[in-house]
C-alpha cells in the first residue's frame, strides 16, 4: 500500500542530476516520503541505478550499458551534464542506492530495466540488495513494463510488493494484475480515463501515474481515485494543497 500521494521520478531529478545519491538527498530534504528509481544491469551483471542504456546522455562518457562495468563507469561524472555543483556524483550501484534510501528513511518504488538483459541478471541482485538492507517492507514496491521480470519477483521474493507499469493500460490488464498478484498498476498519466481508474480501484488495486510535472493537469485524476503521481516536480505538489475528496 502505497503511503505517500507523491513520488520523486529518479530521486528529486528536476533540482538534482537523475538516478543520483544526490537527487535522493535532494528528495528527503525537500520534504518528499517516496521516491522512483531505475535499475538496469551493466555487462559485467553489476546493476546500477540508471535509466537509460547508455551513459550518453547523463554522465560524461560513451557507450551502451552493455559495454561497462564496475570498473569502466567508477570514474565517470554523473553530475556535470545538469550543473556543475553535481560534478562528484557517480553512478552507484543498487546496493549503495538502496543504503541510502532506507537511511534516509525514503520509500522506495525501485523499477527493474531489463533492456536486452534476462529477468535474473537485473532482478537477482535488486532482490539480493533488498533482502540484505531493506526494512520496511510496506515501504517498497517494485515495479517493471518486463512481465519477466516480475515473475521472477514474485517467484523469488513473494514478500515484497509489485506493480506493473504500463503506457497505455491493455486489455487484459485484469488477468495480468491476478496472475502476479500485484499490489498496483502504474501508467502514463495522459492515458488513464475515468471508467478505467474506476475499474482498477474496484477491483482493489492501487493506482500510480507518471509522469506528470503539472499539478493542474492532474486535477481530475485525484477525483478519479489514483493514489500516486509519480512527478520530476515533487514540490510543486508539495506545495499545492491536498487534493480534495468528492
Ligand atoms: O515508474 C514510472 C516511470 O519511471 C516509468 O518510465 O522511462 O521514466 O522509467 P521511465
Ligand atoms: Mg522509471
């Protein structure tokens, strides 16, 4: 059960460089209780928090995911591409992310990346971090758009809650949802409808959006039932007020 209505896309990733230690700090100061977070595999297995499968765009070296290792991203800067006061931030693995989150008291909505990986590359070290660090598990929920990868979850960590992501919501989400027993569903904020929102929340799910940055646009969607948005602007929510209950 989700216990905050907001959650910080990447750690706090509009005041601070993406999938950071930095942004997570940055989340916890600003007053936000849960954050979002990528978890993708490097070539060597190690799995790190990171979105993209390359380092391209957010650090300053090249290459896809697949190509690195430990040893090859452990220097690059992480920071620099958004401002230069973030030029020491690296790119950390998921057990130093998941160290941090749980100190910091956060909770965490930890989405598993597979890109061209197998769900145990990427998923077995997430559950093997979480199972030695993790506390609070009515705090965390792994989510994926990898069904695979949540088979692999609910196979080997029951315990721990799931959601499946998704763009636009499928036909057969009903079925999908059963089959993993799934907490939540999660999708584009642009594409939920009403009779849909209503039709998630009556058969007892909790519903998350992403990835809306504009509380206005999302009026409707607190009356409709969801229950988290998932925003790179945690304080512009933070600082409206508490949506009302029709
Ligand atoms: O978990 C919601 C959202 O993060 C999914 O999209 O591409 O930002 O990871 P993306
Ligand atoms: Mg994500």
């Amino acid at each position: 059960m989700i216990t905050s209505a907001i959650i910080a896309h990447r750690g706090l990733s509009s005041l601070a460089p993406e999938n950071t230690l930095a942004a997570l700090k940055l989340a916890a100061a600003q007053g936000v209780q849960w954050v979002e977070i990528d978890a993708i595999a490097l070539g060597d297995g190690t799995v790190v928090m990171w979105h993209d499968n390359s380092v391209d765009r957010c650090s300053n070296g090249t290459g896809p995911m697949s190509e690195h290792s430990a040893s090859s991203i452990k220097d690059l800067d992480c920071g620099s591409w958004f401002s230069d006061a973030f030029n020491q931030e690296r790119i950390v693995n998921i057990e130093q992310a998941v160290l941090q989150i749980q100190s910091l008291g956060l909770g965490l909505n930890l989405e598993i990346k597979l890109y061209e990986n197998n769900a145990a590359t990427v998923a077995a070290p997430v559950l093997a971090a979480l199972q030695k660090h993790w506390q609070d598990f009515d705090k965390l929920i792994i989510s994926s758009f990898d069904r695979t990868a949540l088979d692999y979850c609910q196979l080997h960590a029951p315990h721990i809650q799931r959601g499946k992501l998704y763009n636009t919501i499928p036909s057969n989400w009903q079925d999908e949802l059963k089959q993993l027993k799934a907490v939540s569903c999660h999708c584009h904020y642009q594409h939920l409808t009403a009779p849909l929102a209503a039709a998630i929340k009556a058969q007892g799910y909790d519903l998350y959006c992403y990835t809306a940055n504009d509380p206005s646009s999302v009026n409707q969607h607190w009356q409709w039932g969801v229950d988290a948005m998932i925003t790179d602007y945690p304080q512009r929510f933070l600082s409206t007020p508490e949506p009302i209950e029709s």
